[in-house]
C-alpha cells in the first residue's frame, strides 16, 4: 500500500524506469513484467510508490495494488491472495473467492471441494460463478468429511488455501480480460522459497508467460535486492519478449542532487555543497542516506534562523 510519507513533489529522477513504465502500461507487445534489481536504499521502494502514485492519479486511473512481500503475516499464497484482495476490493469484487473463503473459515469441506482450478484454463475466455462449480471428486473423494466439524485435517486446510487462492485468481482474470491491473511486487528477496517457487511456477507463467492463455490486460512489476532467475526457467527469447528488465538504478548526477536540495527546502546552496553531496554518491552512499543527510542539514539550518 501507498506510505503516507510518500511525497510525489520530493521525488528525483527515474525517468528511465518510468518510461518502461509507462510502456508497459500501453500493451503494445508481449512485454507484461518490469524487474527491477538494485541495493538497498537506492531507490526502489519510492520509485514503486511512484508507479502506484502514477496509476491512481493520471487519468483513465489504472486499478493498482503494492504488495511488500517481506510484510505478509505469513509467506503463503493464500496470505498474497489475500493481501491483494484486500488492496483492490475497493474497486473490484472477488465473489469466487469470498465463496471459497467463506466455506474454509466455517470448515464447510464439502463446498471447499468445489474446484476453480485453472491450470489448464483459457483465462482469456474466463467464466467465473461462485455457485454451481464443479467438483473435483476425484482429488477430495479420499478425504473424510464432517458436515458438523470445527476443525479441518492438515489435508483439508492445504486444500482449502488451495481453492481460495485458485478462486481469487479466477476472479483476477476476469476482470483483466477488459480491464488494466497492476500489481506490484517490491521486497522479492524477502519471501521464502516455496512462495517463490509458487510465484514463478504458477502465477507469473500462467499470468504472464502463457500468452495463449493468458489475461490480456495484467501488468506485474517485481523489485527486490535479488531478482527471480527468469531464463533458468523460461528461454532467452520468451524473456526478453516478456520482460522489461532494470539490473540497477542509474546513479544521481549533479542535477538531481540540486533539485533533491531545493525540494527539501535547500534553496541557497552553493556548488561546493552540490559537490559534497554529489561526492558522496559517488563514493556508493545509497541515495536515501544522501536524502537523509540533506534533511537534517536543512532542519538544523532552519534552527539557527
């Protein structure tokens, strides 16, 4: 979600990254993942609030959600799916997945065994209905059920996850056949590996890789200090037709460490002072340590006044 300390008017350079960016958003080849790679305290985090900033605020707004996966209250799919949900609700409804849902938190396995399951789906020609889908008996033939119970088996509740977060994507993809979401991945690095595994070996190649099948209108940006191997996985080609890559930020220029002065309220710099902190960047010091510095040199000037 947006930090209430982003200020889109304290926001230098980038313009490279936000013209891939914007790119992206026209859907105008196969392209639909932007990874962006870098340190820490380089910028990342700002520059994915600045294309969530972007998305609600130019117009047509485009429906956006930005998810730190280092925060989740736990790494699993289900806690991602839920996450989501939760970030776009506002403008979309996810009735299949609230059907499913709803069934897990009551233990009701018998609804629960209800699959949406879209593996082999043509997510372009989606058709979700929370009610009247099919069952899969012959996955949840084996298992006992309890019409009565308060409890689910370890069995049941991994299926259970397993459903709400087939249904959730159900309802993604129907509503990306017509309408642009972005969905924002920052803090890759920071998920375990079997969230990883299912990001890559589920979401991103049945979202993005698959373009017979997949929705036509969903655009996922990932950042982290680490980044998904995607060609360990996915040849040469289909990589570079269908991600936009960013292996590290640029480094600020003088320029942009006269307009970070000035938007901080620095307005009677001289050059020594842009050539201070423009030495700093060059010497590796992350630029928001550089930010950090700036501030406190402006607040401590606006004491002594």
């Amino acid at each position: 979600m947006l930090d209430k300390r982003f200020d889109p008017q304290k926001f230098i350079d980038r313009e490279f990254e936000q013209e891939l960016f914007e790119e992206l958003l026209q859907l105008k080849d196969q392209a639909r993942i932007l990874a962006i790679k870098d340190d820490g305290g380089m910028g990342k985090s700002q520059l994915l609030q600045k294309f969530q900033y972007r998305c609600r605020t130019v117009r047509p707004r485009t429906l956006v959600s930005l998810v730190d996966l280092g925060q989740l209250p736990d790494s699993s799919p289900l806690s991602l799916a839920q996450q989501l949900k939760k970030e776009l609700s506002a403008f979309l409804a996810f009735p299949t997945f609230v059907h499913f849902d709803a069934a897990r938190r009551a233990y009701d396995f018998t609804t629960i065994r209800g699959t949406v399951d879209l593996r082999g789906a043509d997510l372009r020609q989606a058709q979700i209905r929370a009610a009247g889908v099919m069952t899969n008996i012959e996955q949840a033939g084996s298992v006992m059920v309890n019409a009565t119970t308060t409890t689910f088996t370890t069995e049941q509740q991994a299926m259970a996850q397993e459903r709400c977060v087939q249904a959730f994507l159900a309802d993604l993809a129907q509503h990306c056949q017509e309408q642009l979401v972005v969905i924002i991945f920052d803090g890759y690095e920071k998920c375990n590996a079997d969230l990883q595994t299912w990001l890559l070996g589920h979401f991103l190649e049945l979202y993005c890789f698959d373009i017979e099948k997949r929705p036509p209108h969903l655009v996922i940006v990932v950042a982290g200090r680490e980044l998904p191997d995607f060609e360990q996985r996915w040849s040469r080609v289909d990589c570079g037709m269908i991600v936009k890559s960013v292996r590290a930020l640029g480094k600020w220029t003088a320029a942009h460490v006269e307009e970070c002065l000035r938007v901080h309220g620095y307005y009677d710099f001289t050059p020594q002072d842009v050539a201070a902190f423009h030495r700093l960047i060059g010497m590796g010091i992350p630029p928001s340590d550089v930010v950090g510095l700036i501030q406190r040199v402006v607040a401590d000037r606006r004491k002594e006044l």
